[in-house]
C-alpha cells in the first residue's frame, strides 16, 4: 500500500538570491531542491491560513521565517525585498521514496513586507 504525505514547498525570489525552503527534509521539485532550513532565512515558523481576494482586495499569504541566530538584521530586511516574488505549493509525496507526485499552487503573489 502506497503512503502520501503532505509538504509546504515556498520560493522566495529575492534580487541575489532564490531561497526554496519546505517544511521537513528536503524534496525536489521541478528540477530544483527544496531544503527545511537556509543558513541565512531560517526555517518556514508557520504559514497561516490563506486569504482569498473578495472585491478589491487581493489573495493573500501570512507566512513567518525563524532566521538563524546568527544572521544579521540588515541582510534580512533589505529595501530590495519588498515586492520579491512569492510562491507556495502544497504537495504530496510519495513516503518511501520522497518524490513529489503532485502539486498544487496555493500562493502566487509578491511580498509586501521584508523578511
């Protein structure tokens, strides 16, 4: 009998960098490998409920990064930040063999805040 499970997979596309973090191990995801901590961002802290856009507002996603201890608050918040490009993919995986079988997008959008 086959297990599935299920994983957040975010993408983060900063000006110098693409952080691609998930929320335990590490996945591969359209030919691009997703690991549960960045040496600078941390780790996925949480990601709230998604909001849907009803009239003239917008979808959107409240997530929180947990930066490691050591990672300078500059670096973290620079003004380039704002307005990078978002994505999030709830997905399944295959339990034994770590493959993604599907995945679906949950937020595509820009930040409105630094990290």
């Amino acid at each position: 009998m086959r297990q599935i499970g299920l994983t957040g997979l975010l993408r983060i596309e900063l000006p110098e960098q693409t952080i691609r973090l998930c929320d335990g191990g590490f996945f591969q995801f359209e030919g691009e490998i997703y690991q549960s901590a960045d040496d600078t961002f941390g780790t996925i802290g949480g990601v709230q409920s998604l909001s849907e856009g009803v009239g003239d507002s917008v979808p959107a996603l409240n997530l929180s990064l947990l930066p490691s201890n050591d990672a300078p608050p500059g670096v973290l918040s620079k003004p380039g930040y704002q307005t990078s490009r978002v994505r999030f993919w709830l997905a399944e995986y295959d339990v034994q063999t770590g493959a993604i079988t599907s995945a679906d997008v949950q937020f595509d959008g820009r930040s409105t805040k630094p990290f």
